[in-house]
C-alpha cells in the first residue's frame, strides 16, 4: 500500500466517520442549549410572549432565511469540506473569518485544497481560529456592556436607532454590489409593499401582514434574479 | 422617531436582559462550540500524524488560523455593539458566538420585536417584545444547525441533485434571496424617517466605497473593517439629520 492510499484510508475510514458522528451529536446539543435563554425568560422571569407573535416571528424568518438555511450549507461544503462545515455552521461568521483562516493555513502548511491533507489542515486552522473568535467576543463584551451603560441616555438611544439602519444598508450594499439591477428591483418591490402595509392596503391579510410584506419582497426579489440570470442580463458571480 | 423625548429611564427590558440569569443560560451553548473545536483538533491532529502530516505542518496551520481570526474577530466585536445596545450582552455574546453573523441575527431580532408593534430605538418596548426577539432568534438560528447536522454526510449527493449543472444559478438565487431580505429591511427604515433613511443610505454607500478601495489596493483588512465603518458614519449621520431635520415623516 502506498503512502498516500493508507492516508486516502486513515481519513475516510477513520477520521470522517469520527467528525460525522461527532459533528451530529454536538451540532443537536447545541440546538439544545441554544434555547436556554428563552427558557430562561419564560421559567425564571416569567415572560411568556403571545403564541401568535412567536409563530408570527418564526415564520416571518423562515421565509426570509429558510431558502439560505439550505443554500449556504450546500454553496460552502466544496470549500469547507466536512469538518469545515459542522464547524462553520455551528460557529457562524463563515465568509469574514473561517474560509480566510482555512486558505491561510493551508497555504502556510503548503498542502493542497480538497485533499484529506487539506481538509485536515482547515479542521485544525478553523479550530484555532474558532478559539480565537469566542476569546475576543468574551472579552469585548464585558468590556463593551459597561462601556454601553455608562453613555448619557442620548448615546444609548443613538445606538439603539441608529446603528441598525446603517448595517442594514451596508449589508444591501455588500450583496447589490455584485447585482446593481436586481438590487434596484428588490428595493422598488420591498418598499412598495412596506408602503401597501403602511398605508392598511394589506389588511385584509389575517394577522400582523408582516410575513406578506417579507414573501413578496424576498420571492418577488429571487424570481427576478432568475429572469434576468436567464436573459444574460446580469454576469454570473466568479 | 423622537428618540431623545420621554426616555428618562432606560428601557425596562434591559435589567432583564443583561441579567446574570441571561449569562448563565447563554453559557453552556458557547461551551459546546468550544468543545467541538476541542474534539475536532485533537482528533485531526492525531489522524493527521497517522496520514504523514509533520509536526511542523501540523502546527503551521494551527497558528495561522489563530493568527488569521483575530483582525476579523476584532472587527465582529464592532458589529456586536449593535446587538448590545438593542438585546443586551448575554444574547449578543450568545449569538455570536454560536452560528452568529450579524445579518441574521439583527434581523430576526427586529423581526421579533415588530410582531408587537416596536421597532428597535422605539420607547417602551416591552420585556415580552424582548422576549419575542430572543425566541426568534433561537427559532430561526437552529435551521442551519439541523439542515448541517443531518444533511452533511449527505451533501455531496443532495449537491449533485439540486446543482446539477446549473453552478452559476445557486449564487444568483443566494444574492436574490439576501437582496430582497435587506431590501425589505431597509425599506422598514426608510419609512421609519428621515435620520433612519440617512444612516441607512451613507451606510450602504461607505460600504461600497470601502469594498471598491479594498479590491483596487488588494488590502484585506479594509474589507474587514467595511462594516463596522459604514456602522460608524452612518451612526453619526443618524444624529446629525436628526439634530438638523427632526424626525423627517
């Protein structure tokens, strides 16, 4: 047997059954754990929140997020690997911080992307870099709570109004950089709707018509991606 | 929106939500991230060594990555203010710690709280509108963690089914959904007045300003700093409209 068939053999019978198992079973606790401080709100603080506004709030996400809880997962597996993605996933900022650490480190290591070697380097250099991470958030945030409580009230307020705006446009600039037109469309269609809701044109809807504003802005947004993919008029990502 | 007036007192849910209660329950989901780096880096290292990786290679990686996290864990840190002013430390911490980026987690909690009405900045928002956050956010957070935690042994196959030659299609229908998210965020703001649509518009413009400088000098550092600068000027351009022009509609 060659060396690079044991090591082919050492990492798929191994090593990937090991990160699947263990992938799975920490990736459910996580989920798990994750609801400890909205059990926290309801059993200790006694805060129960009206059934409608959580089902309101859910689907509301699911139909903002839930075609990119798919997507994401399936877009990144080629470059993260196995390992990578339980990682990634589990921890976030993937784009901004996992996928830079994983390319630098195979670089350094000078081993290749999409080898078992590969993948091996990235699961030790997203490790580190996962440790790194929550170091500096733990950090920053008892350092920044403070920081926040101790601003005059106007501050605060700034802060609290302020702030969001701005990442939500950022955040549009960052994605409608690379589609301009369909950014345009999304925007047309987002605001009319927002306008309808504004204006009680969508009250007839049953509940708070949120979840309407939001379907048609994301669906209405992706149906003309797609009509443009197909009619060349915008450039396909590199 | 008059954020200045009638705000003598904080808003009440804050005492809730930077409660030592809210620390303990945000910790042990932290704790299992850390856990599973832990079990995944001895794990690698060890098979590592078996599939003739050296101790140098080995290590290498292990400091680039750390090294290469800190700038952008730094410039996330910008980014959690946000989330600090808006749903406390605990959750903030919490949720960025775990599957955390700040385009959901922002968005999900004003998606919570609007199902009572509130937006964030407004007064009197209320411990249930806070709690109605948090339980969006949790809700919404755990799709990736089960679409990962059972579909990725299997995601070769589904990604052969799904894809299967359309490549250049997955991007586009990722960017659509995304645009058409923040589009319907941002219009939110638009219609909220005058300071809200200033901040919003500079900060979309600082951001492709910076991400145009970063790509033409090749400087990675200035795209990891883009957000929390478009954050910055569009915080202060906020203010200023505001002092200037009052709520606006």
């Amino acid at each position: 047997m060659s060396p690079s068939d044991s090591s082919e053999s050492v990492y798929e019978s191994n090593f990937i059954p090991y990160i699947n198992r263990w992938g799975r079973i920490t990736s459910l606790l996580a989920v798990a754990f994750s609801f400890g401080p909205a059990l926290t709100l309801l059993a200790i603080f006694d805060i129960v929140p009206p059934a409608g506004a959580i089902v309101g709030g859910f689907l509301s996400v699911a139909v903002t997020f839930g075609l990119i809880w798919f997507i994401e997962p399936i877009s990144y597996y080629p470059v993260l690997g196995i390992p990578g993605t339980y990682m990634a996933f589990l921890s976030g900022n993937i784009s901004n911080l996992r996928l830079p650490c994983a390319a630098a480190a195979q670089e350094s290591a000078d081993v290749d992307a999409g080898t078992p070697q590969g993948s091996i380097i990235s699961t030790i250099a997203i490790a580190g870099s996962i440790f790194v991470n929550i170091t500096i958030l733990t950090v920053g945030v008892f350092a920044l709570v403070p920081v926040f409580e101790a601003l005059p009230e106007f501050g605060r307020n700034a802060l609290e109004s302020y702030l969001v705006p701005a990442i939500f446009g950022a955040i549009f600039a960052q994605f409608g950089r690379d589609y301009p037109k369909v950014a345009a469309v999304g925007l047309c269609i987002a605001l009319a709707m927002t306008l309808l809701m504004e204006f009680g044109l969508l009250a007839f809807l049953p509940g708070v018509p949120l979840y309407a504003v939001i379907f048609v802005s994301v669906f209405g947004t992706i149906y003309a991606a797609k009509v443009m993919w197909e009619n060349d008029m915008i450039e396909p990502d590199s | 929106m008059e954020w200045y007036s009638n705000t003598a007192v904080a808003p009440a849910y804050m005492d809730v939500a930077n409660s030592n209660w809210l620390w303990i329950s945000a910790t042990p989901v932290v704790l299992m991230v850390l856990l599973q780096a832990g079990l995944f880096l001895r794990r690698a290292w060890k098979n590592g060594q078996e599939m003739g990786l050296s101790d140098d290679q080995l290590r290498s990686g292990l400091k680039t990555g750390v090294i290469s996290a800190i700038g952008p864990a730094i410039a996330v840190l910008a980014a959690m203010l946000a989330l600090i002013a808006t749903i406390g430390g605990p959750v903030a911490w919490m949720r960025l710690s775990v599957i955390g980026s700040v385009a959901f987690e922002l968005p999900a909690a004003e998606i919570g709280i609007s199902q009572l009405g509130y937006g964030f900045g407004d007064d009197g928002i209320t411990e249930t509108a806070f709690a109605t956050s948090v339980w969006t956010m949790t809700l919404g957070g755990i799709g990736w963690l089960l679409v990962v935690a059972v579909g990725t042994p299997h995601m070769e196959k589904a990604r052969e089914r799904i894809v299967g030659g359309r490549d250049t299609l997955l991007p586009i229908v990722t960017s659509g959904a995304m645009l058409g998210a923040f589009a319907y965020f941002v219009s939110g703001e638009i219609t909220s007045g005058a300071p809200e649509t200033g901040s919003a518009a500079v900060g979309g413009l600082v951001m492709l300003a910076l991400l145009k400088l970063a790509d033409e000098r090749d400087v990675q550092w200035i795209r990891e700093w883009a957000l929390g600068s478009a954050m910055a000027v569009g915080l202060v351009v906020g203010m200023v409209v505001h002092a200037a022009a009052g709520g606006g509609w």
